[in-house]
C-alpha cells in the first residue's frame, strides 16, 4: 500500500528556518487535497497547513499564519512545508496526509525541535 514519507526535520535555534518535503510512491499526492500535521508530546495531532488538489487555495493555522507555507509540485509528486522564523511551540513531530486525513496514509514523520 503506497504511504507517505516525510524529510527535512531537525534541530534549529529559535527564528530559524526549516523546509520539510512529503512525498509518495503511489497517487495519493495527485489525487487528493493535501495538508500537514502536527503532534507535541502530550498533544492531539492538528492540521497546521492544507493545500487544495489543484494547489490554488492554501489555508493555516492561526498559530503559524504567516511564518508557514504549504506548496506542491505536481511533477516531483512532493508536497513542502516552508516554515519560517521556528518558535519553541513549533517542537513538535510533523506527517503529511490527504485533507481529509485518511488513517492508512500516516507515515512515520519527522521530528522538527525550535530550541536553543
């Protein structure tokens, strides 16, 4: 079953800057509205960033509104998060699935820590 794989965490000092990549062996990317998630420890998983299918529409979170931005590019089958100006809040592990999330699409996802 084709799954999504995400790239591109790490450990940055506040106010730094992380680009992270979601891609896909199969379809998923293409056929669907796509967004990014995130859990910190001891929180639920919310929906940070959603891309529309054809990548005309983009929608935050209040909370990383204008730091963020979700893109696509249909023909690297890859969906990125630009995340901009990191605040400690942001520490958190990130996954990318379809909006709606469909539970057979989670990846294992990546750790993102704002730290210094």
């Amino acid at each position: 079953q084709a799954q999504l794989v995400e790239s591109g965490g790490g450990l940055v000092q506040p106010g730094g800057s992380l680009r992270l990549s979601c891609t896909s062996s199969g379809s998923i990317i293409s056929d669907n509205a796509m967004g990014w998630f995130r859990q910190a420890p001891g929180k639920q998983r919310i929906l940070v960033a959603a891309i529309t299918k054809g990548g005309g529409t983009t929608n935050y979170a209040d909370s990383v509104k204008g730091r963020f931005s979700i893109s696509r590019d249909s023909a690297e089958n890859t969906v990125y998060l630009q995340m901009n100006n990191l605040k400690p809040e942001d520490t958190a592990v990130y996954y990318c699935n379809a909006v709606p999330w469909s539970r057979g699409y989670w990846g294992q996802g990546t750790q993102v820590t704002a730290s210094s």
